[in-house]
C-alpha cells in the first residue's frame, strides 16, 4: 500500500501542525494550573480552527465539514496529539453519526456545532453496561397519541467541554416485545434530564465527563437519529473511526515526547557529559522511536485501507490494532519520557508529566485493550491472518 502523502494532504498535515503550535500549545500550562481558559481564549480556538477550515473536518462538504477522508482525519489528529489538556476538543466539529441528521436536525444540531455554537455528546455507557455496548438497559416507549419517545436511563462519561448542550442517546426502543437500538438526540435542557455527578479524572481535559440519569424524558418523534434500530450500526461506526483518531493522537503524542526528551538530553550534563550519552537514556528513546514509527505506520495504513473501501470487518480490525498498539505505546514512551526528565519529569508544568496521566485512558475508552485483542482475535479466526497482519 503506498503511503506516501499528496501536496494537499501534506498541506493539511502542516496547517494542523501550525495551528496546535501557535494556538493551542502555549495555553497547556495555564490550563492545567488553572483547569479551564478564559472565554476569550476558547472563543479564539475555536474561531481560528473555522478560519483554518479545521472545524468538522471528517463531515461532507455538503453538511458544511471539511470532507477529509480517513487519511487525512489520521493526519490532522496526529497533530492535534501534540496538544496536552485535550485541547483540541474545543474545535468545532459534530460526531460523524449527524451526517444522519433530518433537515430540521441539521438546522437545531449540525449546523450549530460546525459554527462552534453548541456542543454534542455521546452517551452509551451506564453504570452496568461498559464494554458489553449491546445490552444497554436505557430504553424508550413510544407515546403513539402525544407523538412523543419517552426515555429512560443513566449514562455515565458523558464527555464535551462545558458547554455541551445535548447528547446523543443510544438506547432500546421497546417496540412489539423487540429491543430496537436507537440514537435519539436530547437537550440538556428538556425536562427529566438531571446532571447527577460531575467527578475528577486523573486527567485535566478540556472535556467533563459528568453522568446523568434521564427520568420519563419526553422528546418529540422526530428526535431519532438516522432511524429506529439504527444505533448499534452508527455507533459501531463511530468506534471504528475514534479508535484511528485516538491511535493518530498517541502517535502525535509519541513525537512531541520524543523531541523533547531528546532535546534535553542533549542538553542537559550531569558527570561532565551530555546524559543523552549515557544509553541507559538513549536507548528507551530509540525504543520509543520504534513504538512511534510502527504506531504511525499501522494507523496511517488502516486509514487508507478504509479510505479503500475494503471489508469494513478487516477495517474494524485493523483500527482496533492501531488504537491497542499506539496507545500502549504511547503510555510506555510517556513513562520514558518522564525518567529521562529527571524531576522535571514529574512536574505539571511539563509536558511529559502531564501526557502520563493524559496517555492513561487512551487504553480504556472507545473500547479498552482487552477489547480490542477481541475484535483483532476474532478477525484472526474469521478474515484470516493475512487479512489482519497481511
Ligand atoms: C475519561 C473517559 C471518557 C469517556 N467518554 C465516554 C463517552 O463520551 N461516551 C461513552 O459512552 N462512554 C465513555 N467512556 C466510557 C468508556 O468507553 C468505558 O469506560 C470503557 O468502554 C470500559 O467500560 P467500563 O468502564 O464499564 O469497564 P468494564 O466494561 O466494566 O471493564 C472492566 C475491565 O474488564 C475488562 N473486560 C471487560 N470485558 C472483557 C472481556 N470480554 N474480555 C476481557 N476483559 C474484559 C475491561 O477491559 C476492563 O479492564 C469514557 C470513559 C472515560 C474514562
């Protein structure tokens, strides 16, 4: 598979690369110290990302994204990686299952979140269901006479910046003694939507991850997203395509590690000689340049493969393989990178320390490592080795 990038991809890479240089680099410390920005500096994030034409990148143009294949999602998120505080998450953009959205949806939610305007979650978890996503217990009824869905459930990690302002519910219609999967789009505002609790995580992110119950919540018919029994297809989607960006994101991760661990190591003397002399430095570096190399490599190349068209089953694959290997990786290069810091390392004020706690839960969401050795186990037996390694 050739892998080589055209001027206009590597255009884009750039213009990605600039933008998480100049805009969203210099506010990591204060936003770690402080654990928000000013509304000034959010508002500038997001209206340089518009003017960057980097917001909603992998929607299609004709919803007003940017239409970027998978390639080239995998090349901005490796640049949006080498941001910590999970800034990026301020840049407009809509999960790509509101592509599904009706006119009058696309007018209330698509549109609005490509112009920065509201923020959109997606809430599968719940306290009982994590890894098992097909036996969620949130349901909704339908109220025939009012035309209204009535939902129920908790929904725990509900993830977006502060200012989110809906989710999207995965959840089971309970239709003629069937289970039907289906997204509904909720306000946070509509009655019966309660926030519980809004914890700590070990990261300090741009996102929340609150939980909320929603009791007896009456949305109107046409709140389904892309069709009754839709849900697990859409999300399923989903997954395949967050597990590049998150296998893209720890590659990014990797480099900016690595180029600051090799630069003060080249700088910094202790027993009259650069430490970078001392292999017991350097050679975790070039076991992290590997890690990188390969994370890059594997995440670049399921991308393309999508962008092919191939079996989406190899897809789903080859993306689970790319999320388990870089973000394992990753999180060994973070912990590295910390060592060769010294004291420094385990400052906040430092990159490398704050990538190790960041790094953490690439392994856990959008499917942990356990999950993914299941898909790739799976396709193993049924696609075949070489579809999977091949
Ligand atoms: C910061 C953060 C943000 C998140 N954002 C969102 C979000 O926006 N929307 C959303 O819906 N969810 C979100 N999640 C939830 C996340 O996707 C889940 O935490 C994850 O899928 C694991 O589910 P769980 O926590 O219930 O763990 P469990 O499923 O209970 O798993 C616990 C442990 O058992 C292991 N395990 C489970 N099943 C198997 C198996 N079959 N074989 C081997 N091992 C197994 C797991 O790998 C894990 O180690 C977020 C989580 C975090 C931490």
């Amino acid at each position: 598979m050739d892998l080589t990038l055209t001027p206009p991809q590597q255009e884009l890479r750039d213009r990605a690369g600039r933008y998480v240089v100049d805009h969203l680099q210099p506010l990591e410390a204060q936003f770690e110290r402080d654990g928000r920005l000013p509304d000034d500096a959010v508002a500038d994030v997001k209206r340089v990302a518009v003017d960057l034409r980097l917001a909603g990148g992998p929607l299609p143009e004709a919803v007003g994204g940017q239409g970027w294949s998978a390639l080239e999602q995998v090349l901005v998120h490796e640049q949006l990686g080498q941001a910590t505080g999970g800034l990026w998450s301020f840049i407009p953009g809509a999960y790509n299952a509101l592509v599904h959205c009706t006119p009058e949806q696309r007018t209330r939610y698509l549109e609005p979140s490509l112009r920065g305007e509201r923020f959109g979650a997606y809430a599968i978890t719940e306290p009982g269901q994590g890894s098992d996503v097909r036996t969620l217990a949130s349901t909704a009824i339908y109220d025939a006479p009012e035309r209204e869905y009535v939902l129920n459930g908790e929904k725990w990690f509900v993830t977006g910046p502060p200012e989110t302002d809906f989710m999207i519910f995965h959840c089971h219609l309970l239709e003629g003694g069937e289970r039907l999967p289906t997204l509904f789009l909720v306000d946070y505002d509509t009655p019966g939507v309660q926030l519980v609790h809004d914890p700590q995580y070990t990261h300090t992110f741009a996102d929340r991850h609150p939980q909320f119950r929603l009791a007896d919540v009456r949305v109107p018919v046409d709140a389904v997203l892309g069709g009754v029994g839709a849900a697990d297809e859409l999300t399923n989607e989903w997954f395949v395509e967050e597990r590049l960006h998150i296998g893209a994101r720890c590659t990014g991760a990797m480099e900016r590690l690595l180029t600051l661990a090799v630069g003060y190591a080249t700088e910094r003397v202790q027993f009259g000689q650069r430490i970078y002399d001392f292999q017991g430095v350097s050679f975790p570096l070039a076991d992290s340049a590997a890690d990188a190399a390969a994370a890059r490599l594997l995440t670049r190349e399921a991308a393309a493969l999508m962008d092919s068209g191939a079996d989406p089953k190899v897809v789903h694959a080859k993306a689970s393989l790319a999320k388990l290997f870089a973000s394992e990786a990753a999180w060994r290069c973070a912990d590295r990178v910390v060592q060769v810091f010294g004291g420094r390392g385990y400052m906040r004020e430092f990159p490398a320390e704050r990538y190790l706690r960041e790094l953490r839960v690439d392994r856990i969401w959008e499917g942990t490592s356990e999950i993914q050795r299941l898909v790739i186990a799976r396709a193993l037996e049924k696609r075949g080795v070489d579809a999977v390694v091949g």
